[in-house]
C-alpha cells in the first residue's frame, strides 16, 4: 500500500503537515490508508477524499506520549505501522496497561461521543499513526454514516477486548496468564496459527497482568529453558519462535 516515507521525530508536537497535492501525490496521501482501513471499494474512494484531506502523518518514537488521560478528544487515530498500549495509572501511581493496538486499528475512539481520552496512548517501538480530526469525522457521520457506523464497530471490539483481558489476564495462575499474554501477542503481530511472538518488556508484560515483573520474568525464563519460547533474534523487540502446542497447555491451565 502506497506510504508517506516518514522522517523521524523526537518531539511530539513536531509533525508532517496535511498532504493536500495532486495527480501523483495524492497516492501517498494519508487518507488514502485511512480510508482503505475503512474498507471503501474501489468505485467508492474518491467520495471520501475531501473528509481525510485534513488528516496529518505523525510518527512516534518508542515510548513517546501520543496523548494524556483526560486530554481532548479533538481527534481520532488510526495505525499505520507499530503498535500503541494504552495506559491507565492508578491512585498507587502504578501503570496498567488495559489495551494494545497494532496496524489497521483505531484507537481513542473516545472522541467520536465527545469525551476526553479515558487513558495514555504511548507507541511501543517506532509507531506510525494517521491523525484524523473531529471536524472530518463529524462530516464523516452526517454524509457517509454506513462509514461512521464501521468506526463505531471498531470500538464495539474494543470493548470486546478489554472483556477478553478481564478473563484471559486477570484469573488463574501465572503461567497461565503469561502463556495467554504470549499467545495474544502474537496472534496481534503475526495473525493466528504465527508460531513467533515479538516479546514486550518484563515491566511492560507485568503492566497488563497485573502482576510484579518478578513473577513474569520467572515465568519467561522457565519457558525458554524448556524450549516454549526460543530466541530467533530482532532489531527492536525480543522476538521468538513459540512451540504452539505446549504453549497452549499452559495456557488452558
């Protein structure tokens, strides 16, 4: 899929400014991706157009703020290459990572009801985003609403998965959470049936289960002694490859 080639960042008020050019730049403009995400046909894009042309490219390096709990919900984001973990700290100051979202997803859909965002968004690894204000979202729902009602879809999944955390990551013993972190993981990054997985930190890993990192690391480093997982190597992320089967038996537990 064409693509902006994106230069890279350290601050994060420094952003590409809106692609509005013609004839051969039009095909890397950001709403291109953005409205392929909503699954237009071919015959269909072009009335789209003028809602994305507003959209801006932003990229983010690891571990960088894309926003702040409670900021204004002025906008909408969609993912064009990394992945985002949303955030929530609680009255202790401990992080709990409560959502992760890869490429092609939506996220702080909080916007779309007029709210703020409910957590911080934080890029894990380099991360790419499209920017879509509510100004085109509202024109969004009012002249194309078959399209609005596909990002309201989305969220509902969310909420499907934040279920999907309360059960999988919340009960049971801890190797069994981590065998399931595991597994999500890499269905997120690599589709089902992967047989690799692209760890995130033991810090980050005892974020989303709740648990001390100590617990976590304990868990991973059984799992590499027998085997379950085993190093394949990786320029940013710990990646490894994953004996599927025996995974899943711990998972099950």
């Amino acid at each position: 899929m064409p693509w902006v080639e994106l230069p890279p960042v350290a601050r994060r008020e420094q952003v590409l400014k809106p692609i509005t050019g013609t004839g051969q730049d039009r095909s890397i403009a950001p709403y291109h991706f953005a409205r392929a995400a909503l699954k237009e046909r071919t015959e269909e894009v072009s009335e789209v157009d003028e809602l994305f042309r507003t959209s801006k490219v932003k990229h983010f390096p690891s571990k960088e703020v894309i926003y702040c709990e409670n900021d204004c919900g002025n906008g909408v984001y969609l993912i064009h290459s990394g992945m985002v973990k949303l955030v929530s700290y609680l009255s202790n100051g401990r992080a709990r990572i409560v959502r992760l979202h890869s490429d092609t997803h939506w996220f702080g859909l909080e916007g779309l009801v007029d709210q703020a965002y409910e957590h911080t968004a934080i890029a894990v690894g380099s991360t790419s985003v499209v920017f879509v204000p509510m100004s085109s979202i509202h024109l969004l729902e009012r002249e194309h609403p078959q399209r609005y009602c596909r990002l309201l879809k989305q969220g509902y999944r969310q909420l499907a998965q934040a279920d999907k955390w309360i059960a999988d990551f919340s009960t049971g013993r801890i190797q069994s959470r981590v065998a399931r972190l595991i597994s999500f993981l890499s269905e997120l990054e690599y589709g089902d049936a992967s047989d690799k997985v692209d760890l995130l930190t033991v810090h980050e890993m005892a974020d989303m289960l709740g648990a001390t990192p100590e617990s976590v690391s304990r868990v991973l480093a059984s799992f590499k002694r027998n085997d379950i997982l085993y190093t394949q190597g990786g320029a940013v992320r710990e990646s490894y490859g994953i004996d599927a089967q025996r995974l899943h038996f711990f998972a099950q537990q």
